[in-house]
C-alpha cells in the first residue's frame, strides 16, 4: 500500500504529536505567516461573517431599555416631636418591609393599573413587531363581557378617515367586524370604540406593509404584571440611607421610564392611603367611645343638679370623701381593665370575622397596652404569612399543595393569637372581680352612712368616674389626630427616572467585539490547525533538517509561472532564464559526485507520481546537451511513460519493445529538435515491467550506449510506489531524488534514508522542484543554497524567460497568497 512505503497513518499522527509536543522550541514563524496568507481567503471570509452576523444580530434582536430611579425611605412625625406626644406609626415603616411591598406582583398590578396599558398597540415588520406606546395614531375603548378577550390579538385596518373593519380569532373561531370612529361596536366577547385621530399616518404605513400590519390587545392587568414581573428589579441600595433602587427593563424606552416613576408615586400614595385608613378607623373607635361616656357623663352631672336640688345641698363636704376617693381608685382601674377587654374583644373580632386582616390597624390599637409586644409580634408572624399565600396565588391554584401548607400554617397562628387573647382576658377577668369585690366591701362601709350621703357620694362617684374616663378617651383622641396631622410620607426620590434611549442590551460594541473576537479565535484555531497538521516539504533547509544533513542537496528548480505541458524540454527555448540556470547549477553540481573521466550515467526517481521527475531528467539531460555533451534520455517508466508526451512523439517503440527483441536499438532511438540531445521511450506498456527492466538486455543496452553516448539520462519508476528502477538506481553515476515544493509530504524522505543507508547508495543526491522564489520576500527563509556551495538567486542577471519574472501581484491575490 501507499501508506506502507512512506510512512503509515500511524507514524504520521505520532508525527503531528511530537510537533505539538515541540511547538514552542521548534515554532518556524516565517511558515505560520506563509501559512496564514495562504488561509487568508478564510480569514477574510470569518470576519466578513462576522460583520453580517453582529449586523443581522443587532437589525433583528428586539433592544432592551432600562430605566432606574433611587427611592428614599424617611417616615418621621414632626407633630409628635413638637408636642411630645406618642407616634402611633413607630416600627411600622422599616426598610425591608418596604422593599417587600414594592417588590410584590400585587403593588406592581396596582401600579402597571395606573398607566396607559390596559390596551397595548403594535405595528407589525417583516421580522418583529414594534410596540406604539403612547405614540398611537389612533385609540381603543374597551367594555369586557367575556374573560376570553384578554390577550386575544386583534387585527385593525383602516379604510378612510371614519371607518375600518377589526378581525380576531378567539379559539378556532374567526371574527370580523366593520366599525365607524368614534361609535360604540359590540361583539359577544366585548364592546369597542375606536377613535382614528391620524389617518394620514396610518394610511403611509399601511401602503408601506403588508396589510392588517396594526393591532392591538387588551391586557389582564394580573395577567400583565406577571409577564413585567420578572424585569422588575427592587434592591437595597444603602442600608444606612434608607435608599431603594427600582429599575425597570422593556423593549420600550418611553415605558420603562413611566413604570419606574409610576412605581415611586403609587407607593408614596400606598403608604399615605394606608396610613391614613388605619388612623381613620381608630379615631372612629374613639369617637364611639366618646359618644357613649359623653351621654353618661352628661346624666350623671343631672343627677347630681337634681339632687342639690331636691336635697337643698350645695356642698360635698362630710359626705364621705375618703370612701368616696377609695371608691373612685378602684373603679377607675375597673374602667381601664374594661377598655382593654374592649381592645381585645376588637382584635379578636377583627382576627375571627374579617377575610382581609389589616394587621397594621390590629397592632395600632394594641399601642399603650401593656401586652402590646406580646402580641405584635404574632400578629407579625400572621402578616407575613398572609403576604407569602398572596404571592403565591399568582404562581399556582387556590387548590395547590402550597396554598394547602400556607393556609394551615395561617390557621395554626390564628390559633395561637387566639389563645393568647383568651389567656390575657382571663387575666382580666381575675382582675376585674378582685376589683369588684373590694369596690363591694368599700361600698357596703359607704353605704352604712346618712342616705342623702351616700346618695351624694354615689352620685359624685360616677361623675368624677365618667369625666375621668371620658378626659381620657378625649386625650387619647387628641394624640392620635396630632400623629396622623403629622404622619405625612417623607418618601424623597432621590434619582428620577428619565427616558434612556440606549439599549442595555443588545450593546452594539460589545456584540461587534464578541464577534470579531469568535472571527480572530476561529482565524487563529485554523492556522494552528494548518501549522500543525502542515506535511509538505517546502525548502532545502527542511530537506537537510529531515535527513539531519546527512544526503547532499543537488539544488532547487523554481516553479515555472505559466502552465506547461507535462514534463515539456524547456531549457532550449530560452536557455538564459531562470530554470535553465537552476538546471545548469545542478549540472554544475553533479560533477562533485563523480569526476571521474568517461561516459557518465544519471537515473531519476521520486517518491510517487507528480514530483516532476521526468520534467528535471528532460531538462537536466538538455542542459548537459547544451554544453556540448551528446545525451540520450531513456523512459524506464514503463507503467506511467511521459517522455513521449515532453518530447512531442508517438509512444509505439520503445524499451519494452526493445527488452523483447521486437526492435532494434536503432529503430528506437529518436532525434529532438535540440541538438545533441536523443531519446527512447517507453514503448507500449508491458505486463512484466520490473522484470525486463532487471534483465540481462538492459545491462547490454546500456553497455552499448556507453560507447556512443556521453552522458546517458535514466527516467525511472517512483521508488516509493513500485521497486521497478531500484537496481538501476545502484548501478549509475549520479542517482538524482526529486522532491516537489508544496506537494511532497515530510514522510518521503524516509525513502531516501533506506536507500542511502539500507540499500547503500552513497552517491544518492536530492533536488526541490517547484519552488516558489517569491515566497522568500513573505519572511519564510526557504534557504536557497545548496549542498555543495554553489547557487544561484534574483541578481544573477539571467531573466530572458518574462514566464519566470516575478509579476506585481493585485491586492487580492496578495492578502490571498495566490
């Protein structure tokens, strides 16, 4: 096989391994820069593709906007701090709760509820469709009858300035309906008013596009901020400022900018709404209060007018006034143990018979009591709990296993909070009837007075206790009414938000430099690739680096620029050109191999078809002619014959026929146009080449020829394919190896080894063909001199040949390396 004469897959991936192994030592940059030109056609192509795919990248990827605003927390009572009264708000406005708040899907309902989206208008391109908020040329008013007209596409198109027809498909079902501007259009799932406010707009761009390019959808706000949601961005900012970042990402520029703003005002008007509500509802808890002791108290100061009265009493004085001031302590502690019992019965109510708890309202009326902390916090626990099931109400069903767990854990803290307050009433109601029975014994030492005195007593009792009770509910009034005057909402947006026209994403630069860079890895991953897969031979340096300078290097032929006919005599054309001095170099050179006097014979040889074999023993055969030696090429090549094809003849006489005894030597030897200059081809091809190249003719033969010829040229067989020329090669003058620049792998030299060192062929020479002489100003030293000393190069002044004269090369032959 192929693989096996000069080298097996095996060996050569071995090969590419050490070469990797030895990269950094043995880097040759002069080929990884020839090799790159050579690539650069692809180089060219990956950053051209680049270019397109960065460009359709950014044309057709929707632009992403962000917007951002910096949100203050400052919740003071400036009313509680003048007058020194109690804030009833205190510990109910922390940094994290807020930051909860702004970040629930139901405060982002409410907000997205206060702009312009409850109908959102696109305009259709050929690859996206382009959102027209707030910048709509014309309006839609919609009545929802059935749910299933949410988020249904309907397509709009416009006839004049007061009609048009809607089409939309609800399930399978398509609808089409004609509507008039400005008037009501009622379908089953919905009633439209359209109002077309520039048709002049409209009409360009509908004769711009394709039709039924306009549509519009109506939004389930719930619906909408659960897509918006995941682009809502809420995070603590400083910790020690109070400051809260919100931000907002849309394929909209204009509408980041209103929902981040919107996100700001609603939740200052929450918290003020909020707190106000919760003030409000106590205030009327106290206004009831009042209501009820003011009535008391005004009975009790007629009873007392109607007593002096009657009794013609105008003093209080000897009635019992130590009783009575014992009485009174008593059950003044009495009334404050029944508002308590109050406040509880309330929450307990409250926490019992209400669906929607307001545990800030709950907590508030818990302020000043003693058990406040006790219960606040598990009231806490109850808020938040209630805060994570509605939350997760937008993530799955009421009938959920989550919702399941979280429902069983509210009803557990509704238990506990329950407990708790029947423990605490209980407690009151130890207390109350300890009070209750003291009261009864004073009252029984009160009671064994005068009757008008005890009369009098008991009547002044009840006043004093009414206008105490009453004295108080109207200070505790008073303090909540200056808290709330002064619990305004010192919320500070610090940063608006303002309308950002760049993008945040796709970012231009960075898509560009992503691509280019991908374009120049990719570039770079193919040249390395070329380097170090490269197993071509391409200079005489690699030559002696292979045969560690062992074979001797004849000298190099350079590539011919035009196309030639295979293995055509060139040297007498223009016998003063570039290859016929490279051919005369070697002619030169070959004498170092033998001097000796007398009739000289050459064989040529190469590793596989196509190294130019042929060409180098035509033309080295005419050179020697040149200069006045009588020379006969011979073709042993009698499986592939070329030397009728250089010389221009037929191939009917040759050697084959001459090894058999068909023909004369005579009869085969053909005269060329150049003189001194003979040749024998191969004759038809014969089944048995190797042998009749070995027999005992074809010594004979060239014996003969010896005697009539100066320099007999042999054009054998490849070594590397076939055997055939083996024992010609031993037994010449000068055995010539050709290898090909750019073509003959680094693997063919093994060839050459076995020859020199198993077969024994000392002499054995080596010549490059196919040089490129140009590649050299690239930086690629391809070494140019020769085994023996003797070379040639660019100012040797010989360049009759304009085929071999380097040409100026275009631009892109030069980036391409062609």
């Amino acid at each position: 096989m192929l693989t096996d004469q000069f080298g097996n897959s095996s060996d050569t991936l071995s090969q590419y391994k050490d070469r990797v192994s030895r990269l950094s030592s043995d880097f040759e940059l002069g080929l990884f820069i020839f090799l790159l030109r050579k690539i650069m056609i692809w180089i060219v192509f990956f950053f051209l593709m680049a270019f397109v795919v960065a460009y359709s990248y950014l044309r057709y990827t929707p632009e992403v906007f962000e917007s951002k605003t910096i949100l203050q927390i400052n919740v003071e009572n400036d009313a509680s701090k003048i007058l020194n009264v109690q804030n009833v708000y205190e510990n109910q406005d922390d940094i994290a709760k807020s930051i909860e708040l702004l970040h629930s899907k139901v405060f982002f309902a409410r907000t997205l509820a206060s702009l312009p989206l409850k109908i959102t208008y696109f305009a259709e391109g050929t690859f996206r469709s382009n959102e027209h908020y707030k910048l709509n040329a014309y309006t839609v008013d919609a009545d929802i009858i059935s749910s299933k007209a949410y988020g249904v596409r309907i397509n709009i198109y416009f006839k004049n300035q007061a009609e048009g027809e809607i089409n939309y498909v609800i399930g399978e079902t398509p609808h089409m309906y004609k509507f008039r501007s400005g008037e009501w259009l009622k379908t089953s799932e919905m009633s439209l008013k359209i109002m077309i406010s520039n048709f002049a707009e409209l009409q360009g761009q509908q004769s711009a596009v394709k039709a039924n390019d306009f549509y519009f959808i109506i939004n389930d706000f719930d619906v909408l901020a659960s897509e918006y949601y995941p682009r809502l961005h809420v995070r603590l900012l400083n910790d020690a400022a109070k400051t809260i970042e919100i931000s907002f990402q849309d394929n909209n520029a204009a509408k980041t900018a209103d929902v981040v703003a919107a996100m700001a005002n609603q939740f200052k008007e929450y918290d003020r709404n909020k707190k106000g509500e919760r003030a409000e509802k106590i205030l009327s808890f106290l206004d009831d209060q009042l209501s009820v002791v003011s009535e008391r108290l005004k009975n009790a100061e007629i009873s007392i007018y109607s007593f002096k009265k009657d009794n013609k009493v105008s003093d209080s004085k000897g009635f019992g006034d130590a009783t009575a001031l014992r009485l009174n302590s008593l059950e003044d502690e009495l009334i404050t143990l029944e508002v308590k019992e109050n406040v509880l019965t309330e929450v307990e109510r409250s926490v019992l018979e209400k669906k929607d708890i307001d545990t800030y309202q709950l907590i508030s009326l818990l302020t000043g009591v003693e058990f406040q902390n006790a219960l606040g916090r598990q009231i806490s626990s109850l808020q938040d709990l209630l805060r994570n099931k509605e939350n997760l109400l937008y993530e799955v069903t009421p009938t959920s296993e989550k919702i399941k767990s979280i429902d069983y854990q509210i009803g557990v803290q509704k238990k506990l909070l329950m407990e708790s307050i029947h423990s605490i009433k209980d407690q009151l109601m130890t207390r109350k009837e300890n009070l209750a029975k003291a009261i009864k014994v004073l009252e029984g030492q009160f009671y064994s007075m005068p009757t008008e005195e005890i009369e009098y007593s008991r009547l002044q009792r009840l006043f004093s206790i009414n206008e105490k009770f009453y004295n108080l509910l109207l200070d505790k009034r008073t303090e909540y009414s200056i808290s709330q005057a002064g619990n305004v909402s010192q919320h500070e947006v610090l940063d608006k938000a303002m309308l950002n026209n760049i993008p945040v994403y796709p970012q231009k630069t960075m898509v560009f430099v992503s691509c280019f860079l991908i374009a120049l890895l990719l570039s770079m991953l193919l040249a390395f690739a070329r380097y170090v897969s490269y197993n071509e031979i391409n200079s005489v340096n690699e030559l002696n680096k292979l045969t560690r300078a062992s074979l001797s290097v004849l000298g190099i032929i350079p590539r011919y620029k035009k196309d030639i006919p295979v293995s055509q005599l060139l040297v007498d054309k223009n016998p003063k050109s570039l290859i016929a001095e490279a051919f005369r170099s070697i002619r030169t050179n070959l004498q170092f191999i033998s001097n000796e006097p007398g009739t000289k014979t050459g064989a040529v040889t190469s590793t596989i078809s196509g190294e130019g074999k042929t060409f180098v023993a035509i033309n080295l055969a005419g050179i020697i002619a040149y200069s006045g030696k009588k020379v006969i090429v011979i073709d042993l090549d009698m499986r592939k014959p070329k030397i009728h094809l250089g010389f221009g003849v037929e191939n009917i006489k040759g050697v084959s026929t001459l090894l058999i005894g068909k023909d004369s030597l005579e009869d085969c030897i053909q005269h060329s146009t150049f003189e001194n200059l003979d040749f024998v081809t191969a004759g038809p091809i014969p089944p048995n080449p190797s042998e009749l190249i070995i027999s005992k003719k074809m010594e004979e033969m060239i014996e003969y020829l010896k005697t009539k010829y100066d320099f007999i040229m042999l054009d054998t067989p490849p070594i590397g394919l076939v055997t055939d020329g083996l024992a010609v090669i031993q037994n010449v003058d000068y055995p010539i190896y050709i290898f090909r620049a750019e073509y003959s792998k680094r693997t063919y030299v093994q060839n050459v080894d076995r020859l020199f060192n198993e077969n024994k062929i000392k002499k054995i020479a080596m010549v490059l063909n196919g040089v490129d002489v140009d590649r050299k100003s690239y930086g690629y030293n391809y070494g140019y001199g020769y085994g023996y000393g003797y070379g040639y190069g660019r100012g040797y002044g010989y360049y009759d040949d304009r085929a071999t004269i380097p040409k100026k090369k275009s631009f892109f032959k030069k980036i391409t390396f062609l």
